[in-house]
DNA sequence: AAATGATATTTGCTATAGCAAACATCATGA
DNA sequence: TCATGATGTTTGCTATAGCAAATATCATTT
C-alpha cells in the first residue's frame, strides 16, 4: 500500500512530536480520554518521559484539527460536543464519506473490495467477541479504505479531523448496547453497491450507517454537554 | 460580531505564535508566497524577530491544516498543488459551501444580507479601481459571511483549511485578466437567493461562483505542478 | 576537469530555563 | 464563619542551547 514504486522504503522514524500526537489521537478516538478533562503538557510529558516540547506541539496540532479546545488561559480540554455540533459533525461525515463512496464504486477493483470485505469481517468477529477495541479500529479501517479506493486525499484529511472530533463520544456509545442491525449491517449494503458498481446505493449505505450511529449517539449526548469547565 | 451578550470582551493578546500564523496564512492566501517555496523557521523567525520556537510551531499548524507540504527531513514547503488536486479542494468547496449557502438561505436576516451586498459592493469597487488585496480579502469575508449566517461552525473550520490550501493557487490568477461575469457576478445571484430565502437558488449560485472560479485557475496550474522540490 | 573526501554551516528536533499570569493554599482579621 | 490577603506552586509561552543529520563549501586526488 505505501509504495508500488521502486526502491526507496526506509521512512523516516517519526518524530517525539508525532509519536504523542498518535498516541493522544488514539486515546481520543479510543474513547478513553473523557469530554471535559484537562490535558496538561507537562504532566504528559513527565508520564511519558519527554521534554514538555514535543508533547506541547502534539497537542496545538489536535486543536488546530478541532480535536481539543483551547480556552483563554491556553489550556487544553477534551471537549465536550453539544448535540447539535456532534449533529453537524456527523451530517458532514454523511456527506463527505457518501461522496467518497459513490467514486468509490466507480473505481474499486476486486481485489480492493476484498480487503474491505475482510475488515468488516473482522469487525463482525470482534463485535461477536465484545471485543470493543477491535471493533473501533476496523470499524475505521473500513470508513478510510473507502476514502482510500475513491482517491481523495483532500476528503480523506478532512474526515480524518472530523473523526477525530467525534471521537470522545463514542465512549459514551461503549455504555450502552450495540444494535443488533435488524435490517442487515450497513457496511454489508455499501459492499453490495460497491460490487454492483452502484454509487447511489453506495452512498445511501454509507449515510445510512451514519445516521443510526448517529441515532444512538446523539440522545446520550443531552446529559453531557455542559456548558462550563468544571475540572 | 464578537459579543452581543452582556460584559466580558478583553480578549487575551494573541500569542506569538498566533501571530506568526496569522502572518504566514495571510502571505499564503494573498498570494504572497510562491509554490514550491522552502520556509526555513529560523530564518523566518530572524526575519520576524522572535524566536524559533512560535514560528516553529506556526509552521506545523499550517502544515496539519494541509496549507504547507513537510518532506521527510521536516522541512515546509508551499506546496504546487496538481491540477486534480485543486479540482478536488474547489470540488468539495462547491459541495460544503453550497450546503452552508442552501441553510443560509433559511436563516437569513435583512440586515445580514445587507451586510453581505455591502461586502460585495466594497468587493466590486475593490475590483474596479483593480486593488488585488481588497478584492481577495472581501471575497474572502463574503464567503464566510454567508457560512457565518448558516452556523455551522464545524463546516466553517473545514473551509478555512481548505481555503488556505487554495491560496496559494491566487497569485496565477492576478497574472491572467478577471472575466467580466457576462451574466452577472455570482454573489449577486446569491443575495437574490438569500432575499427569497430559496436554498436550491442559494446552493446553485455558490456552486457556479466556485465553478467558474476553477474553470479560470485550472488551466494556470497545469504549467506549474512540477513534482520535484528544486530549491 | 571530474570525482572524492574533509570540513564548516545549516537546520529540524528535543530539552531546558526563565518569566509572568493564574491558581491553590493557608494564615490573618473582621 | 467568612472574607481578605500573602505566599508558594503550577502552567503556558518564549527564548536558548545542544545534538545529529543533511547540506554546502572547498581542497585534494586521479
């Protein structure tokens, strides 16, 4: 996937700076940082073991992505979506990734809709074994293999930030029970139209999975948007 | 615009890091800084009279916005955008923008329309007295007014990046004559739209605004998307 | 003349230090 | 008991220093 061209591997270790911004992205969209806490750079860094800087720098980058907040006093908190942001966030996810999809049929060959196909299978299996952390990360394995066979590298970064956004929520999703999909699980459905080369279909699969996601996401979200920054 | 609730403004001085951002995105989207262009943070930081470190981080905030390249030895780079590149940024531009004008259509007041045509008519003076700076900044608020008026902040954010992307593609267009708008200035089928609150209108005025736009540019880039990075 | 190699410079990354504002703690006083 | 004020700590921001890799410069060699 990195290079079907020749030679020339040997990417360059990342950078202390890179290394904590995936790690806090990950704890983000992992869940488990929770909305309303405060990240302090140099607690981070001590727990970490590096030097203020790096650890600094990786969380300016996730405000700027708009994955934390950044109050007066220039600190930074997990924030806590209002239902209606998270509804406006999840309404441009539905628009962009059913973009993505309906190219997506167009374009993708077999082989590619194979591997999806594997992710989601993946997915079913660790959904079998309540295994959430595995479920998280095929599930985002699908939603960016999509991305990835439409050949959008503009969109792919933009709903890598609004991903990101979103992604305290959803342990507020680990708290309740997972739908059972009484209509067949949406990812099923895009694989379909992806097969049949069908971008329409493609697209209302995937707004079709956002939507109820979003269904059981947005009522849990009422209890938790406060307004303020109790600490 | 900043508060209409009661006390409190003394918003805290921008940092400096904040101010080199702000520096360097309005020499990125005024067409200031050319393609293919190196940006050395110690020079920069000489040039600005601060130190390293608030150019620094500036530098890697454009560049997680997607407005600077970083090649694997870190250093940014203005980047050539390709051809199918900027068609993909103005592409999702028409589809975002267009969503924010349809809903503005719905929200809008008289007087935040009239706040847009004076925008406009200030752009349009700007243009015949052939005053490059007004015109690229009142287009600029011109566009986001109309986003401000839809509230959606989340869709506000993802064009601000994807505006900045596109800025630097400016300065091929002040090199080529402005069409004449023979059917008239987009915008002013817009305000029409907004005054008869038809969101179709709106969201088709936006999309031939962007469209007729990308139509002049794109052809300026093909000469100009080298691959290379020669210094 | 061209290639090679040594040296000096540049440059990004990380760590550290200092400052000022914010915050917490606690003693003092009404 | 509560308010006030002094003091120490925390914390973000900026500057500076050191390191290592990359780059540039230049002398040497073939």
């Amino acid at each position: 996937m990195a290079s079907d061209t020749t030679l020339a591997p040997v990417d360059r270790d990342e950078t202390l700076a890179e290394k904590v911004y995936g790690r806090l992205r990950g704890a983000l969209v992992g869940g488990r940082l929770v909305p309303g806490q405060k990240l302090v750079h140099r607690q981070l860094a001590a727990e970490l073991g590096v030097s203020p800087t790096p650890v600094r720098e990786a969380l300016l980058r996730l405000v700027s992505e708009g994955a934390l907040d950044l109050d007066v006093r220039g600190i930074s908190w997990v924030p806590r979506l209002s239902p209606g942001r998270y509804a406006e966030i999840m309404d441009l996810r539905g628009e962009l990734e059913g973009r993505a999809a309906a190219r997506a049929a167009l374009l993708a060959t077999p082989e590619e809709i194979a591997t999806l196909r594997a992710i989601h299978d993946r997915l079913m299996e660790g959904r079998r074994a309540k295994d959430a952390p595995v479920v998280l990360a095929e599930n985002e394995r699908f939603h960016f293999g999509v991305i990835a066979i439409a050949r959008m590298p503009v969109l792919q970064k933009v709903v890598e930030h609004l991903w990101t956004q979103a992604g305290p929520t959803i342990n507020l999703l680990l708290t309740v029970p997972r739908p059972d999909w009484p209509n067949g699980h949406p990812h099923e459905d895009l694989l379909r139209a992806l097969d049949a080369h069908d971008a329409d279909a493609a697209r209302a699969a995937v707004e079709r999975d956002l939507r109820e996601y979003a269904k059981i996401v947005a009522p849990l979200l009422e209890r938790d948007s406060g307004h303020g920054n109790p600490d």
